[in-house]
C-alpha cells in the first residue's frame, strides 16, 4: 500500500469527525448507531488508534487488547442506556486519546493483560457516553449493535494501517503523536 493511500484513507475516515460526537444524530436504531463512532473525533481517534497499538504490540495482545475494547464498550453502552451514572466521563475519553496516542509514539510494550485493563477501562467511559446519548426515538440494541460494528471497523481499518506502517516506524510513531496531541488538546478543552 503507498503512502498516499494510507494518507487519503485517514483523510476520508476522519472527514465525519468535524461533528461532534455527543450531540445526537437523528433517530433510527442500527443507522444511528453505526454513525455515531464516526461523528467525533474523540471516538474516531481513540478506536483508530486501538488498533494501531495493537498492530505495534503483536502476539496475543493484537487480537486481545480490541476485543476487551468492543467488550467493554459494550458493557458501558449497556450501563448508559439504563441510565447508571459514571463520573468524568468526558475526562477518561479525552485522556484517552491521549494515553493511546502517547502508547503508539513511544511505542509501549506491554504484556497482553495490562494492554486489555488499560483499553477495557477507557472503552467502558466511551461506551458509555455512547448508550447515554442514544436518541430516544432509537431501538438501543439495534443502537448497540450499529456502534459495535463501527467501532471493529475502526479497530480493524487502525489495526491494517498499524501493520502496513511497521516497515516506517517514525510514520507510526508520527501518527501517534498527532493522536497525542489531538489528545492534549481534548484535555484543555475540557
């Protein structure tokens, strides 16, 4: 794959991303699900970058360290929608997109298991803002089963560009620090 490829691919993922993720997006059940992934870049960033890391870190942690993400986001989309409270939710999904991206610029190697905790622990936050904000009108296993989706696309698109970077490990690297600083960025702003 060129890198020009690689280039107008992020260019086109990342286009949706200039809505912000947590004002809603019409009704519908599976469609605004499946969407809602897309429509910020703070969930945008954080499941691209997912995927990255874990194409960077190998193993078991490559297929292990995204599916304990999609389970936990899962299990906070549950928690949101019925209404159970998490504090600084806005907070964990800002730092992130940070940690995540300070993860693939310095390249973090660590075992399957602490990779799985970190991932787990920010993906019930992402999770959650997502079930929390389901619009009403919104069948929410269908919501659920849209965002899912969309996230282990995101993984899988993070994951295939992750592995096509290894031959050029300062563009990776490079990558995850304009994620860390999108990061930085989402921090202040809070």
């Amino acid at each position: 794959m060129k890198i020009h490829h690689i280039i107008t691919a992020i260019a086109l993922i990342a286009l949706p991303g200039i809505a912000a993720a947590h004002t809603g997006h019409g009704t519908g059940g599976f469609g605004a699900g499946l969407f809602h992934p897309f429509g910020g870049v703070d969930h945008l960033l954080a499941m691209l970058t997912v995927g990255l890391w874990a194409a960077t870190l190998g193993g078991n942690a490559a297929w292990k360290v995204p599916t304990a993400f999609v389970a936990m986001l899962v299990t906070g989309a549950v928690l949101g929608l019925n209404g159970m409270q998490l504090p600084l939710v806005e907070s964990f999904i800002a730092a992130s997109v940070l940690v995540l991206g300070l993860a693939v610029t310095l390249a973090w190697r660590v075992p399957a298991t602490a990779g799985i905790a970190l991932v787990g622990l920010f993906a019930l936050f992402h999770g959650h803002a997502h079930g929390a904000e389901v619009p009403e009108a919104a069948a929410g296993a269908l919501y659920v089963l849209g965002m899912t989706l969309a996230s282990i696309a995101l993984h899988l698109s993070g994951f295939g560009l992750g592995h096509a970077l290894r031959q050029r490990p300062w563009l990776l690297r490079s990558g995850g620090a304009l994620v860390a600083g999108a990061g930085a960025w989402l921090v202040v702003a809070l």
